[in-house]
C-alpha cells in the first residue's frame, strides 16, 4: 500500500506539490491526470525517492520513503517506473537492457537473469527482439522494453509517468496495451497520463490534479463522467 | 637520376626513433587516459568543488609543452631526483595528456542525458554501478573520437622531448640530414614514419568505434 500523508515539494521559490493526500492500495490501478505543471509528475519521482519532498510522508508498504535511514536502492527495487523518455541503455542489447538490474541488483546468476529477461520480453511482445540494438527497435518497442526492464525487477508497484506522451500516435495504442495486460494482470499501478480514455477504461480511481493538489478524486465514471468541479470540467473539455 | 646516401643502418635508426616516440606516446596515454577519466568524472560531478582541481589543470594545458620539459628536466637535476630524460618526456606528456584527456571524458559525462541515470537508480542500481555500467560506456561512445584525435596530437607532440636529450623519430633524422645533408629526403621519409603511425592509430581507432557503436 502506498500513503502520501500532506506532501509538499518545491523546486526553489516554486513549490509544484501543494499538500497532496491520497492512498494506493494493493491491486489498485489510479490514474493521475491534469494539465502541464500541475506537479502530478513530479509527485511520481517523490514515490521512490527520486526527487526529495520538504513536508508530509510517503510510506510504502509501511516504509518511510524519506526517512533517512531508507535504504532508497532497495525500495526501489519493489517500484518500478517508465518515464515519458524511454532511456534504453543503447549500448546494450534489448536482452542486456532488461538482465542488466537482475543481474547487478538481484545478483542473479547469467542464466537466471535471462530466463527472467527473456520472460518479461515475451510478454511484451518483443521477443524476436532479443539480440538487436534498441538503436534499431521504434519508439514503442523501446517503451516496452522499458516496461519489461522494470518489470524484470519483480516489482510491487508500478509507476507510469506520461509512458505514452514522446511517441508517435500510432504506436501509443501498442503501450497502452501492454500497460492494460498489467492492469488485467492485478498489478498495482499509478498512471500519470494524459490518455484520458484510456484511463478511464483501466483505472479503479482518477485523481484529477490541479496547481499541485487533488482537486477532485473518485471513480473514473464520477471524475471523467460527470466532474462536479469547473477545473475539472473545463480541463476535459480541453483535452477530450 | 635519383641517387642517396641514405643507407639500410640509417633506415634501422630510424625505425629505432619510430620506436621511441610510439613508447613515449603509448606510456604518455597509459597516464593521460587513467587521469583523464578520474579527474573527467570528477569535474563533471563537481563542478563548483573541482575548480581548483581544473585550475591546476589549466596550468599543464596552456604552459607550452617545450617549457614543461625543460622545466622538470632542470628541476629534477637540481633537486638531485635519479630519473631519466626519458621518464621525465613521458611524464610531462603525460600529465598534458592527462589535463586534456579530462575535458573530454567531462564532456562525454555530460552528454549522458539525466534522465538515463534516472532510469538507472529507479531499477535500483547504486551511484556506483550506474557508473560503471551505464553512465561510463556511454559516456566512452561519445568521447573517443576526441581521445583518437587527443592520441595522434600527443604523438606529434612528443617530437618536443628531442629538446630534453631524447633519441626520437624527429632527431634521428636530423642527425641523419647532419651527415648526409639530405633534408627533403631525409625528413619526407620521418614523416612518412608519422604518417603510417598514425594511420595505423586511425584505422584502428574506426574499427573500435564501429564496434562501439554497434547499431
């Protein structure tokens, strides 16, 4: 279970997160959408400790993410995320990409890391893509790639910023569909997008951001079907 | 017709020299490279707590090597220290190399995006092993051609030691040219020397960069 308990984030004079509350429990999907700058990203990279917060708590399964003693490189480990960019490690394989954390992380041995690897790439669709440069793969093999390299982790939770935003519209659908098949699968997500359909298709709750708190949160039918706030309402309508 | 008093002993002595200066240069990148990469790492991570760090370096890259060489050479006969001439080539050209080397691979650090490290600690890998295994190989990709080209300068440089008493590929053929008095021959052969060298050095270079950049 993830509890964002008041978080508050700055950026020097700026502060992007404004108090934010909200709970992610196991097996949940929850979507975040809003416009640019409404710090719904941001809020991402404080769940695992990639950016660092100035008040409130996140705790991960009980966990204090920034509590000083918090082994950050073991919680993330349970946390996978895939960003708006890919970061495919270009000079590795798409194999190597994805053995590269069980291998170094895990300590698996070469022939562990693999079968893991190779079983990850399969369920994303890329395993006749095993032995070639991601230089070589589209941009939606190399995001399912990166959602197999998170994958790979056997994480708990995954965090997906904006996964589909860089690409070429004809190849969002592909992504979507293997975050869907994680979906079906049971995984706990959160999903920053601005998809709205699709977050209204997968999502057990939509949290509607706007200038760095929740304005409106509820189920997808409430939030997206019939929004009650004028900022929400008005940020739809902008987008649908 | 064209006739030549260089004979085959002169050719053996030049390839004595060739052999000399590809030493001093092979020795001089062992010691640039090395530095090169710590102090390059070190300025791109730091860059506020390196700026003595990059003063200093500064110094080796803007002194003329040739002021260098005579410089330690007489500093170490006044101190006493037991080196020889030759130690003290590979040294200077090391230490130039070295100060060079730096702002290459900082250059090649700071082209790795932020966002590629992100990806890296989120799977869980500590600041060490994102180094090693993703920031320092990519970062290798993007600065090698300038450590090639950092390579082929440092040989032609070494010519510069022949001023501290060192027996290169520049000097045989000016002792040759004394005896002979050949100078067009003498030194279009020594820079042919050169000239094979380094293209050796490229085509070897192309072939790792190929291989670097396998897509």
């Amino acid at each position: 279970m993830i509890e964002i308990q008041n978080v508050h984030k700055s950026f020097g004079d700026l502060e992007v997160v404004k108090g934010v509350t909200m709970n992610v429990n196991k097996g949940e999907v929850v979507s975040i959408i809003g416009g640019s700058g409404s710090g719904k990203s941001t809020l991402l990279m404080c769940i695992n400790g990639l950016e660092t917060i100035q008040r409130g708590s996140i705790r991960v399964d009980g966990i204090e993410v920034h509590a000083k003693g918090t082994n950050l490189d073991k919680l993330r480990r349970r946390i996978g995320i895939v960003f708006q960019q890919w970061n495919a490690f270009a000079h590795l394989t798409v194999l190597e990409n994805v053995m590269l954390a069980p291998r170094l992380v895990l300590k698996l041995s070469r022939s562990e890391a693999e079968a893991v690897a190779v079983k990850q790439l399969k369920h994303v669709g890329l395993g006749d893509k095993l032995k070639v440069y991601p230089g070589r793969l589209s941009g939606g093999q190399q995001q399912r790639m990166a959602i197999a390299r998170a994958l790979a982790m056997s994480p708990d939770y995954m965090l997906f910023d904006e996964a589909t935003s860089a690409l070429d519209p004809q190849l969002v659908g592909e992504v979507l569909d293997t975050m869907r098949l994680l979906a079906e699968e049971g995984m706990t997500m959160i999903l920053v997008t601005h998809e709205i359909k699709f977050a209204k298709e997968v999502s057990d709750r939509v949290a509607f951001f706007h200038k760095g708190v929740i304005h409106e949160i509820g189920s997808p039918d409430q939030v997206i079907g019939n929004p009650q706030k004028p900022e929400t309402v008005q940020f739809l309508k902008s987008v649908l | 017709m064209f006739s030549t008093d260089l004979t085959s002993n002169d050719l053996i002595f030049l390839v004595q020299g060739a052999w000399v200066t590809i030493e001093l240069t092979a020795l001089a990148m062992l010691i640039g490279t090395v530095f090169g990469t710590l102090f390059g790492f070190v300025r791109a991570s730091f860059p506020t707590a390196s700026i003595p760090l990059a003063f200093v370096l500064d110094v080796f890259r803007s002194v003329p090597l040739l002021i260098q060489f005579v410089l330690l050479n007489s500093a170490k006969s006044i101190v006493g220290l037991k080196i020889s001439p030759f130690t003290v080539g590979y040294v200077v050209l090391g230490v130039y190399a070295a100060a060079l080397c730096t702002e290459i691979v900082r250059g090649g650090v700071l082209a790795v995006p932020k966002s590629l490290r992100l990806a890296a600690r989120s799977l869980g890998l500590t600041s060490l092993q994102d180094t090693l295994h993703i920031t320092l190989p990519i970062a290798a990709r993007v600065a090698f051609p300038g450590w090639l080209n950092l390579m082929l300068a440092v040989m032609k440089d070494s010519a510069l030691v022949t001023w501290i008493g060192i027996i290169e590929l520049l000097r045989t053929a000016q002792q040759i040219n004394t005896r002979i008095n050949e100078p067009l021959f003498v030194f279009f052969i020594a820079g042919l020397f050169y000239y094979v060298v380094s293209w050796a050095v490229s085509q070897l270079g192309n072939q790792a960069e190929r291989r670097l950049q396998n897509d």
